[in-house]
C-alpha cells in the first residue's frame, strides 16, 4: 500500500525493536547498512526500548503507556523513523494515537507515530533502491508477517526487492497471508493453538522446496526458525534486511 510521498531525506531514525536487539541483532545492523549505502544518515537513539506492544497486547494499557512515552524523547524533529518490524511499526504507526488518546503528550505522539515506515516500505517507496545480486543461486521463499500486512499495508514491497535479485527464486507459499502462530504473547497464552499454526506453516514452507524462508519480522522467524530447527526441517530463517545485505554486499 502507497503512502504518501515523501522528500528524501538526509537523515533518519532507526528504532532497533526488542527482539532484534536480544535476537537478531544482525538484522538490525543489516537494516543499518541498507539505508547507509543509500547515502542517508542513519541515527540509532541509545536510550531506545520497546514500542509497548506486549504490555498492550496483554491488556496493560497504563503499563504500555509508560514504555511507549519514555520513547518520545528519542525521536524529536521531523525525520522518518524506519523499523525493521511490521509488527513494532504498527504499534507505533497504528496504537500509539489510540495509547496516547486524551493524553498531555497526546499531539507529541500522534506526531511521531505519523513518521514510522517499516523499512522495505521505506527502501521501496521513499528511497527506490535498486539491487544487484552478488549472491550464488538459491531458492526461497517469503512469510508475509500479520503486522506489517494488515497494519502498515506492507504486502508488495518485500516481493518486489527480493524479485529484483537475479539469483533468486522466489517461490510463494500456497498461504501467504496466513499467521506463523507468533502473535506476541499469543504465543506464550495459547500455546497449542500456536504449534498447529506454526506446523501448518512449515509444511507449506517446505512444499516450495526453498532452502530460506525470509520475513520482516523478527517473532514470525523466532517461531518459524524453532519449528524447523525442531523438526529438523534444512530450512533457513532469516530476516529480509540481513539477506538483502547478504546478496548485495554494497
């Protein structure tokens, strides 16, 4: 989904998010680097945390606002704020208003809320980069994350900069759209029904044949990477920025 256009800019934001500073922290560097050899300043605030999502998602809302506030200071002016989570980015683009409502830093809010772009959002609608693949052949394929389809409309872009590698096949999953089982803390309240949601998805990343699954989201690969690693299942999981930067090499 087409946004609004916007100048490039010199300068951006990176909000890193929880699960890629604990987990993946390479897909964060990755992201980095992507923006970086786009020729834009990448500033990365170290004071940052969490978006709120899981207090809010929980039902926490004075304790999701807590989080969220002590963000706002990290971001002043008016420079888009790129994360490399459809999930962190919805919280913040989408919940935060909705947090903040009625609050004295309401309009604060609303006005960084109004600046977050999920990063392949933000490489293909803002900064048009185009790739070139350095990279050996190889078959994937690609989990489209709940979040970042739903809330922030990302659903071409992440294709459209995988299919501009040449020595990839990318092949799609029979269900895409469908969810990995993640959810946040669905995950950790329900966990049956997350395992025979992850078990339908494995099974449909390995009818394609593909060697990596990618995504956009961090919890999506926690959760796909732990089926297949307990499965046994050849398949790698990683995060779209850290391929991407994989097969360009800059």
């Amino acid at each position: 989904m087409s946004r609004p256009e916007i100048e490039r800019p010199e300068s951006v934001y990176f909000f890193g998010t929880c699960l890629v500073d604990l987990f993946y922290p390479e897909a964060g560097m990755a992201g980095m680097e992507l923006l970086k050899r786009q020729g834009v300043r990448v500033v990365f605030p170290q004071g940052q945390s969490c978006c709120g999502q899981p207090a809010y998602n929980s039902g926490y809302r004075e304790e999701a606002l807590k989080v969220a506030r002590a963000q706002l200071d990290y971001f002043p002016g008016d420079w888009p704020i790129v994360v490399p989570s459809g999930s962190c980015a919805g919280m913040m683009s989408k919940h935060w208003p909705d947090l903040f409502k009625g609050e004295p830093d309401e309009a604060r809010a609303r006005q960084v809320a109004s600046r977050v772009w999920e990063l392949t959002q933000f490489l293909v609608q803002v900064l048009k980069v185009k790739f070139e693949d350095q990279g050996p052949p190889v078959k994937i394929t690609w989990h489209a994350s709940c979040h970042a389809q739903r809330e922030m409309g990302v659903t071409d872009e992440p294709k459209a900069l995988l299919r501009q590698l040449a020595n990839v096949e990318l092949v799609e999953l029979q269900r895409e759209k469908e969810c990995c089982g993640f959810g946040g803390t669905f995950a950790v309240r329900h966990p049956e029904i997350s395992a025979a949601m992850v078990g339908d998805k494995v099974a449909d990343i390995e009818n394609t044949g593909a060697k990596a699954v990618v995504s956009g989201d961090c919890g999506c690969l926690m959760n796909i990477s732990g089926a297949l690693e307990g499965g046994k299942k050849p398949v790698r999981g990683v995060h779209i920025a850290q391929f991407l930067k994989e097969r360009t090499h800059g």
